[in-house]
C-alpha cells in the first residue's frame, strides 16, 4: 500500500450518491468491503422514471494509491434472469484513483462524475 492509503481504512460499509453530469440519473447506494478484500455493492439508479437496482461482487484491493475492484458477480434485480449478461471468467477489473482515504471518508476520481465521495456508516 502506497501513498498513506491502508486496506484497513477500507474495511466498512460506505454510503455514496452520485448525480450524472446532465441530471438524467441519480445513484445511490453502499459499498461494503470485509477484512478479507471481498465486497458487495448495492446500486439504486433513477433513470427516465425507472427504478434499476443491481448487487455487485467480487475483490477490491489498494495498489498504488489506486481502488483496483474485480467483479466476479453482478446481479441486475430489472432484468429476468435469462437475460443477465455473464461476465468473463475471472471478472471484470478496474482501477479508479483515490483521492482520499480516512476513517470517514472516500473520495475516487473518475472519469464521468469527476470525483465520488463515499461516507463510512459502518466499521
């Protein structure tokens, strides 16, 4: 672990909200990671006045000042089940930038929102 960011400061459950850009959907949700690495994440998107919910799992890890996430489980609650897309063995990994990582707070960089803050809840 580099840059001051402890895998222990991780272990929790985290609330986060997230507004697109153009305020066509809003998310929000936990994000709960155990000692052991493994998390579930529980979205709830608004979008065009539907309501989407979809659990996610797998591995999370801090490299090198990074949030790398594997995704080994992803379960979209709107769709039946027969049209749940798979993921590829081994899951689907990405690497999102901290910013910030304390015992209250998370902040990640990213791509579409600019920055996410996620608040610990739960130890």
């Amino acid at each position: 672990m580099s840059q001051g960011h402890s895998q222990d400061a991780l272990t929790g459950t985290w609330n986060f909200r997230v507004i697109g850009p153009d305020g066509s959907s809003d998310t929000y949700g936990t994000f709960t990671v155990r000692p052991d690495c493994s998390f579930r994440s529980e979205l709830v998107t608004s979008v065009s006045n539907e309501v989407r919910t979809v659990i996610l799992q797998g591995l999370v890890r801090i490299r090198y000042g990074f949030l790398v996430e594997t995704t080994t489980n992803v379960l979209p609650q709107w769709t039946p089940g027969a049209k749940r897309g798979a993921l590829p063995l081994g899951g689907t990994t990405s690497r999102t930038r901290i910013i910030r990582l304390d015992e209250h707070e998370l902040v990640l960089e990213t791509n579409q929102f600019d920055s996410v803050l996620y608040r610990k809840v739960m130890q």
